[in-house]
C-alpha cells in the first residue's frame, strides 16, 4: 500500500472518529438545550395555573392555556416538587399521537388538593434536532468528500517529485555515463533527498567503474603468470628423466593450477553476469540445442552406462547462446558426475519449463546453500561456482530456477519468464 493510502486511511477514520464523537455530542447537547427549555416553559404554564386558580377560585379550562393539554385529578397528597417526564402528546386539531413532553405538581382550590398534568408536545424540537443532525451528516459527508478530493489531486501533485526521483532510481544502470536528472522542487525534504540520492548514485557509479577496473585488471594480470607456469609444467611432465614422486609432485601443481585458473576465469563471468556485461541475446531454439549439447557429454554418458531420456517440446527462449550454453554445461555435467554408474538422466521441456533430473546420492541437496559460492560436496574437484553461474543467469533473465529431490531423482528445474 503506498504512503499516500496510509495517510489516506488515517486521515479518513481520524475524521469519522471525530465527526462520530462530535455528532454524538452535538445530539446531546441539542437534545438537553431543547428538552431544558421546554422545561423552562411548562414551569411558567404551572406558574400561570397557579395564578389563575388563585385569582378566580376556579379551575382552568383547557382554552385558556393555548394547545397545552391540561388535566386535574383530585388528590390527597401533600403538595410537593414539581415532576418533569416524557409521554404522549395527543395533538388536539390532527388527533394524532406525538412525543411530549409533561410536568406535574398540585394545587389547593377551596381546601382540596389537585394534581396537574401539563402536556406539550415536543415534535417541532425533535423535528429541529431532526433537520441539525441531517445538517450536521451533510456537512460530515462533504468534509470527507474534499478531503478526498485534495488528498487525491492536491497530495499525489505534492508526492510526484518523489514518485520521478523512484523512477529514475529504477531505471539506474550503472553501466550510463549520463548522470541522473533530479530538477529542483519546492518541497525543501524532496530537494534533500534528491541531493542524497544524486551524490549515493555517484558513488555507486565510481566504486562499480574502480571495481571493473581492478576485476579485469586482476584477472589479466593473473592469466599471464598462469599461462606461464602452466607451459613450464607441460614442460617438465613430458621430462622422461623425472622420478615417478618429482612426476606426481608436478601432476599435482599442474592440476591445482588450472584449477585457479578455471577459478579466476568463473569469478570474471560471475561478474560480467552480475553487472549485465554480456548483452548478445538471440532467438534460440531450446529443443534442438538441448540436443546438440547431450550429443556432446555422450562419451562421459557412454563411460557411466547412463540412459539419458529426452522428452522435449518446440521451445524458442530470448538469450545469449553463450550464457545458455554455460548453463546446460553446469547442470549437466553435475548430472553426469553426480550420477551413479548404470544410473539415468530426465530431461523433459515444454514452452514454460527445463526440467533435468538425475539418479545419484541417496539423500537430498541442502536447498538453502545449493546456489551459494563455493557450495561443493566432500568428493567434488570443481570450483563450487558451477550452481551459482547457473543462478546467476537465471536471475539475469528473471528466470526461477528450483531444486527438488522426488521419487529417487535430483531435479533441478527452471521456469522461463512469461513475455
């Protein structure tokens, strides 16, 4: 959810929080300031009854007090405080029921005590409190309304500068000379983080050229000794007055030495990958260059007993031959080495999936350190990188690559990115 939602969401249960709270205040205090005052006037209607008993000796007649209802009942209480209550007005012209409002006490006539009832009715009060809380909803509504309305057109104006400063960001290669082109706004906190942002993209941009530098520097200059010490050793086996302990001495050197060189060179790959260095994609036909490339381990197949079992649909990927080409290479070379004598080989292709699937160990790869560098088993000659090569291309390509160990078989799969 983006900020401006969550400001949004906050905003708009804050408001209704309040309105809710102040609508329900509102309400009461109306409802009492209504209620206070209708009590204020049927006080002056029992004042007025009183007054006129006592300047005509006689009870009143429901004409004399307007459409107040009045009614007397003869009693033998004592006088006592006057009583307010609600009950049911019956409106005399429409004859209708409608919410009142009364007051009672008692009067003395000639030495006998009356209880009144003064009846009112209270439906233009409620109609008035009716027609503010309708007021008050509206208001409430239109309020939200145009916070709505800014928080929508004036807020998401006021974000954009941070929404073009993430765009760019995304579209950060490092690889462009052409620096960012964050323009001067004024919002004081997006102009800081532009300046941060500017000066981090610089920095990223020198670190990355100074360690391209130094990789292919590094690399070269360790290739040449490399070479050298190699051709020396190829010398020096080929020496038939060697003594066969000097032979294995040199053996040794020399395959530990084209170990570091094959070392050097992957560590070189792995950052041209990386750094999206390699860029000669093409149309290939996966099928058919599968097959090509099980044509090449043949004779590694052939020495293992290994049935391998192809089941391939026409398949056309967007990538760099050569990238494809180390990636079949990896997977299937640790399908042959891994294997068991007599064992087999799966591999099974359709528009969205290469599956390849081995016989081999009995007990399944660790999936959280499969694809890390220098990850190799106890017995294994390699450099442990060939797995990281391979998720290292699928990355590039947004790929999804996955390890399962099902019914006996090592399998690896990898889901091409649906265009």
């Amino acid at each position: 959810m983006k900020l401006s939602a969550h400001y949004n969401k906050a905003i708009i249960i804050i408001t209704l929080l309040v309105l809710l709270s102040g609508g329900l205040i509102y309400y009461f205090a109306i409802n009492y300031i209504a209620t206070d005052q209708l009590d204020r006037n049927l006080t002056e209607e029992a004042e007025e009854v009183d007054d006129y008993i006592g300047e005509n000796q006689k009870l009143p007649k429901q004409v004399d007090f307007d459409e107040d209802i009045t009614v007397f009942f003869k009693t033998n209480s004592k006088k006592k405080a006057l009583r307010f209550f609600d009950t049911v007005y019956i409106n005399p012209k429409e004859k209708k029921e409608e919410p009142g409002r009364a007051i009672s006490g008692i009067v003395s006539l000639k030495g006998q005590n009356y209880q009144f009832i003064i009846t009112v009715s209270r439906e233009s009060t409620e109609f008035l409190i009716q027609i503010i809380a309708l007021i008050t909803l509206t208001l409430a509504i239109c309020l939200l309304l145009i916070l709505f309305l800014t928080n929508k057109y004036i807020l998401n104006g006021l974000w954009q500068p941070f929404y073009d400063t993430l765009n760019q960001l995304n579209s950060l290669n490092v690889l462009d000379k052409l620096d960012l082109i964050l323009p001067k706004n004024k919002v004081d906190e997006f102009n800081a983080l532009n300046d941060a942002v500017y000066s981090m993209t610089s920095r990223v941009k020198t670190d990355y050229e100074h360690l391209k530098e130094f990789t292919e520097n590094a690399s070269h200059e360790m290739m040449t000794p490399l070479a050298v010490i190699t051709s020396k050793l190829d010398t020096l086996i080929q020496d038939e007055s060697l003594k066969p302990e000097q032979f294995d001495q040199i053996n040794d050197i020399y395959l530990a030495t084209n170990k570091l060189s094959r070392l050097n060179q992957t560590l070189l790959l792995l950052v041209k990958i990386e750094n999206n260095l390699i860029d000669d994609t093409e149309t290939i036909n996966l099928d058919e260059f599968i097959t090509e490339k099980t044509k090449q381990f043949n004779e590694l197949v052939s020495a293992k007993g290994l049935l391998v079992e192809l089941n391939l649909t026409k398949t056309n990927i967007i990538a760099s031959k050569y990238l494809l080409d180390l990636l079949l290479n990896n997977l299937l070379s640790n399908a042959i080495r891994h294997n068991t004598n007599n064992g087999k080989i799966v591999i099974t292709l359709n528009p969205n999936t290469l599956i390849i699937e081995n016989t081999g160990n009995k007990n399944p790869l660790n999936k959280l350190t499969l694809f890390n560098r220098f990850q190799k088993g106890n017995q294994s000659e390699g450099t442990g990188l060939g797995l990281t090569v391979v998720k290292n291309i699928c990355n590039l390509y947004h790929w999804e690559i996955s390890y399962n160990y099902i019914n006996n078989l090592h399998s690896f799969s990898i889901t091409f990115k649906q265009n």
